[in-house]
C-alpha cells in the first residue's frame, strides 16, 4: 500500500528545530515525508512565491536532517516551495503539505500575513490538504521551547485532516507550556485581530526601523486566541481568499463604473 505523501516547509527556515520535531513526527505517524524549507527566516511571507534565482532557476540545495529524512534548503517563500512540489519537483507529488512548527502563535484574522498559514493554504489552492502548526512562544521569550508538546495532538489532527475533502486546511495552535498543563482541544473561530503588530520606530529618510509588538488589544472570548491563552490548544479550519458575494457595490459606483453582475447573465 503506497504511503501518503508529506512535503513538510516552515518559515521560520531549515534550521528550525520546529521543522526538524514536525518532520520527524509526520514520519512517526506513517507519513512518506520529504523536507523543503526556506534557507533563511521568512517570516510575514503570507503566500508569497517570490524566490532568489541563478540563471533562471529557483536555487535549492540539498542538505542533511537531524532525523535523516530527505531534506532541501530553498531560497524562497515557504509558498512557492508549496508550488514547485506539488507541480513537478517530487515525483510522486506530496499528497499533504505540513507547515511549522511555527516559532509563535498563527492566531486570529492577522494570520493572513503568515508564512506559515500562506504554506498550507496555498496546498488547498491547488486541491491538496494542508496542516500549519505553531507553538504560542511569547514574543521576545527567551525560555527553552516546549515542541514536544506539540506531537502528542498530531496524530489525531492528521487522522482528522487525511478524513476532510481535498483542499481542506486546518490550523493547529499549542500552548508553549508543559503538555501536562494543557487543557483539552478545542475548535475555535479566529479572533477579530491577532497577537502580533509592526511598528515603526524610526524613519530617517533614508529607511525605516520596524519592531514587533503585542497589540495590547484585549482577545475576543472563545476566539482562537483567547482559548489559547487560557491553555487550549485550538483546531481552525482555514479558507483561501474568495468573494464576498453579500457585499452589495453601491448602486451610482456599478453604474459609474457599468459594471454587471455576471452571474445574473450566466
């Protein structure tokens, strides 16, 4: 019985130890698992597919994974590392992608900006599960990770996941505290925001400092953050971007612009 396929990415970069755990679990759970990932942090990359390239060819390198699994070294976007194995790099293609694991919380609405959420939405883009996991770590923490505690759940979230239609994508959270501190799992609707903000610190004229920083905003009760917080880790089910077919374009702004509702005239 053939395995099912599992390219494994993150934006965090190939030397993530998050990647390494993430992979290597995958592997556990009877998973034909492949690595690429971004040679260096990429973080906020959403979906991007932009890439460095040398005579025309996205660069990769190959390099060794501390569990042994085939792993490669990309310089790209987590997403466009999506794309290229999913539309010829491995033969056979990878059935499911997995992102992370995440240095930090992907919560809320301002998920949009993750690299590591764009990685796996961008699987079911192109009719393939995706799975991105992250470990709440606290902005600017500084104690040793607790990614252990992010394998227990895997297993039932890939049974889950591997269960859906084609295209589903799905957002494990974990708390970054011991597993025996963990409440139980919890689906949960995104927060209105997020965790996490960019600021501009200076601006000289000639570039601009960025920092992040908390947004200090208080999280929305039962969201995805707030249960995370409250040691839960949380299960999201994610969409890609689509219309809004409930939202009415003023009457003088379609006529201005004569515009027509194409679906009326299908």
């Amino acid at each position: 019985m053939t395995r099912t396929r599992a390219l494994v990415t993150n934006d965090d970069g190939i030397d993530s130890p998050g990647l390494a755990v993430l992979a290597e679990a995958a592997s556990e759970a009877g998973l034909d698992v492949v690595i690429a990932a971004p040679e260096h942090q990429f973080s906020g990359a959403s979906a991007s597919i932009t890439a460095v390239q040398e005579d025309g060819r996205t660069v990769v390198r190959e390099v060794e994974s501390p569990s042994g699994l085939p792993a490669y070294a990309v310089r790209a976007a987590p997403a466009h590392i999506v794309v290229a194995g999913l539309q010829g790099w491995f033969d056979p293609a990878p059935d499911l992608i997995l992102s992370g694991i995440n240095r930090g919380g992907n919560v809320g609405r301002a998920v949009l900006h993750s690299g590591t959420v764009g990685a796996a939405l961008t699987a079911g883009l192109h009719d393939r599960r995706g799975l991105a996991v992250s470990l709440n770590v606290a902005l600017g923490a500084e104690e040793e990770e607790h990614w252990e505690a992010v394998t227990g759940y895997l297993p039932r979230v890939l049974e889950l996941l591997l269960d859906s239609p084609l295209g589903t994508t799905l957002s494990l959270n974990v708390p970054d505290r011991p597993v025996e501190e963990h409440r139980e799992l919890r689906l949960a609707p995104l927060d209105p925001r997020g965790v996490v903000q960019t600021l501009v610190e200076d601006s000289d004229g000639q570039g601009l400092l960025l920092r992040e920083a908390e947004t200090g905003d208080r999280a929305e009760p039962g969201s995805d953050r707030a249960l995370l917080d409250a040691g839960h880790p949380t299960l999201t089910a994610l969409r890609g971007l689509c219309e809004d077919p409930d939202l009415l374009v003023p009457e003088r702004l379609a006529h201005s612009a004569r515009l027509t509702d194409e679906r009326t005239h299908a």
